[in-house]
C-alpha cells in the first residue's frame, strides 16, 4: 500500500508545476472536442495559455487561433500562446500552412525564422519565447528543419475544432549552440468560442 501511494505521489509531482507566482498548474488532457486547452513543456518548462490584465486597448489574451488568406481556405492558421502571469515570459506561435486541404494527418515540423503571419517561412513551423534568468533577457528559440512532429488528429470546420500533438526540437535564433526540446505538446480549440475574453487564469 505504501509503495502505491509512493508511486502516485510522485505521478503527481512530476505532471504538475509550480509557476513562478506560486500556483500549480498541469498539462491538460489530450481531447478532441472542443475544450480550449493548450499545454506543452519548453525546455522542461510548462507553458500554458493565462491572460494578462489587459490594458484600455483591450485584453491580453492567454490564447488566440487566427487565418490568412480566402476562407476556408486559409493559407495558414497559426495558434499563439502566452503566459501573462507566470512571470517566465513564456509564449509559442505555431503555424500550419493548409490546413483545411490537409485536415488530420502526421506532419513534420520545419524550419522557422522566428516570425508570424506572412513573415513566416512557408511551411509548418513553430517559434517561442523564454525568459533567460541567468542573462536576464529573453530568449527566442525558432523550430529546425525535420525538427518534430505535428499531428492533427481532430479537424471538423463545421464544428469549429481543430486538436492535435505536437514536439519538436528548436534552437536559439543568437546561439546556435543552444538548442531546447518542446515537448508533451497537446491543443484541442473550438475556433467559434475563443475570443479574446475567453478566460485562462
């Protein structure tokens, strides 16, 4: 019995974190319906959507999908992130070219050049932001070619839900030496309910 007990208590410890305001937070399940959650680790890091308190030019939102192009044809989607309250600065932009023609399905995550919307590199790719205490600045970190793995495993326009997995390896945009791993990457959205007023606390 104890060793049971020991065994779930350590389950627990190693899929929670403590952000750096003091609360706890997890992964949220991998789902397909709709939920609106985003969770991934980034260098061992929990990033997950919290809002900001917003200013007079509006809020701050935890989290935000978005399309280019001839609807629903986009020529790309892109989810971003960002944790307002934790203080790590934490924030990941993901961009999918063709979604609608492609719909569900493995795909590779390539290179990125650390931009979004029409500025990003034609293909799948991911960038994302850390808070590097020991320099005390920011640090951005953008997706390699063949460098992971997106999979859609839920896409229904009727319904407005995209859900899909993702990991990757991506390297610092000044230091080519310093590379990190995103990894445990899970979002399930309902397009037609995420405003930017949907709360993440």
């Amino acid at each position: 019995m104890k060793v049971k007990m020991l065994i779930v208590c350590f389950i627990l410890c190693v899929s929670c974190s403590k952000s750096d305001d003091g609360q706890n937070f997890s992964l949220p399940p991998i789902t397909q319906t709709g939920e609106n959650t985003f969770g991934c680790y980034i260098d061992g890091r929990l990033l997950i959507p919290r809002n900001g308190t917003g200013t007079w030019m509006g809020p701050d939102p935890g989290m935000t999908y978005s399309g280019y192009g001839t609807f629903p044809n986009y020529v790309y989607n892109e989810i971003h992130v960002h944790d307002f309250k934790s203080g790590n600065g934490g924030m990941i932009n993901i961009h999918i070219i063709s979604l609608h023609e492609n719909s569900e399905g493995n795909y590779i995550i390539n290179e990125s050049n650390c931009q979004n919307g029409i500025d990003a590199n034609v293909n799948i790719n991911l960038y994302c932001r850390l808070w590097n205490e020991k320099d005390q600045k920011f640090d951005w970190y953008c997706s390699i070619e063949n460098g992971g793995t997106l999979t859609i495993t839920r896409y229904d326009f009727d319904k407005g839900i995209v859900s899909g997995t993702f990991s990757c390896v991506a390297i610092n945009r000044n230091n080519l030496n310093d590379t990190i791993e995103i990894t445990k990457g899970r979002f399930d959205i309902n397009w037609k309910e995420l405003t930017p007023y949907t709360e993440f606390p």
